[in-house]
C-alpha cells in the first residue's frame, strides 16, 4: 500500500528517479511473491525511467535485478543480456563509486559488485555446461572469463582507492603469452558449487 502511495505521486510530480525506485521496488515485492511476470514488468519500467535520469547507479542496479528476474523465470538468454547490460553501466561508474567511498557507506564492496559478477559468470558457466557444440562452449568460457577478470579488475581499483588502476591500454590476449607447458586457473566459487576454468594454450578446460 505504501508504494502504491508512492507510484501515484511519483507519477503526479513526473519524476524519473522516484518513479524509477517506486516501480523498481515493487517489482521486487512481486519478485518475492514469485509472480515473475509482473515482476518483470514493473522491473522494465523502472530501468526505463532510470535511463530517463542518466543516473548510472540506479539504471545498473534495475538492469542486474531485471536479470535476476529473468533466471527466475528459466530465460537464461535474456538474464545474460540484462547482466550484461548491467555490467556496461557499471563499468562507467566503477572507478567513481570505488574512490567516492559510496558503496563502503552501506555494505563491503564485495557484498555490494559482486552479484553482479559472479551471477553473469554463473549463467554463462551453466549454458556452457549444456551446450555440445564446441565454439559456443569457447564462446560462453571466454566471456564467463572476462566476467571474472572485470571483477577483479574492480576490486583492485576500490582496494587502492583510485582509478588509475585500470586496463585502458591494448593487452596481448591470453593465449599468445602462454606456451605449451604453462597454464591459468580460475577458481569461481558459487553458491552451489565451485566451477573451475583452466586456461592452456589451446584453449579453455571447464570443470565444476
């Protein structure tokens, strides 16, 4: 009843933001109540509006719950997309929210980025997983990978509290730098079980 309260002003002073958080919020209450398609819509209107406000914090967080949303309801394809929205809006502002110490005010930044994350690199892990058609599995392992490293390269900038830890710059791709006797593990831990990716020269191992 609140938030219905809410989205009719909202609605009546025609303001983004609030809009934004009012329909985001209560996409979330239906979300609990597991009526994902209502859910789903109200989350949209709220990425809408966020996109309205240029404010790059709320669009990332309506996009990420618009994924989970998505999972929810068995559309692995359009989770990946909405996460990956998601991660692009908050590329842009990562540096900025590390060294304003915004995120440090509430939660760890672990507990705040994270999710993101490591829910896209999940997704994409267990379409791999199902997929028998070699370059997909490549594709899907590579892009799970980066998930990961774009994490961590976030992590290292809040860490250091500056943004100039950055990878602006043009890096030789993985497998040119490693030779036949050498190889790059990356442990992922999730909730439910702990994936392994093995990099080596001739490509990416998935274990779980």
């Amino acid at each position: 009843q609140t938030l219905e309260a809410a989205r009719r002003i909202a609605n009546r002073l025609d303001h983004a933001a609030a809009k934004a958080q009012v329909y985001g919020h209560l996409g979330l209450l239906y979300q609990q109540a597991k009526r994902y398609d209502e859910a789903l819509s109200l989350i949209r209107q709220a990425v809408f509006f966020a996109q309205q406000t240029r404010q790059l914090p709320l669009l990332y967080f309506w996009q990420w719950h618009t994924g989970r949303i998505q999972a929810a309801r068995g559309d692995k394809n359009g989770a990946i997309t909405a996460y990956q929205q998601a991660v692009a809006s908050l590329k842009t502002i990562r540096a900025q929210v590390a060294t304003t110490g915004y995120i440090n005010l509430t939660q760890s930044f672990r507990e705040k980025i994270a999710p993101v994350y490591f829910e896209l690199a999940d997704l994409l892990l267990q379409q791999a997983s199902a997929t028998q058609v070699p370059a997909r599995r490549d594709q899907l392992l590579r892009q799970a990978r980066k998930a990961i490293e774009s994490f961590k390269e976030a992590e290292l900038q809040d860490y250091f509290q500056s943004d100039c830890v950055s990878l602006d710059t043009q890096c030789t791709d993985l497998e040119q730098l490693i030779d036949a006797q050498t190889a790059v593990l990356y442990p992922i831990p999730l909730p439910d079980r702990l994936e392994l990716l093995l990099q080596r020269r001739d490509g990416l191992v998935q274990a779980t």
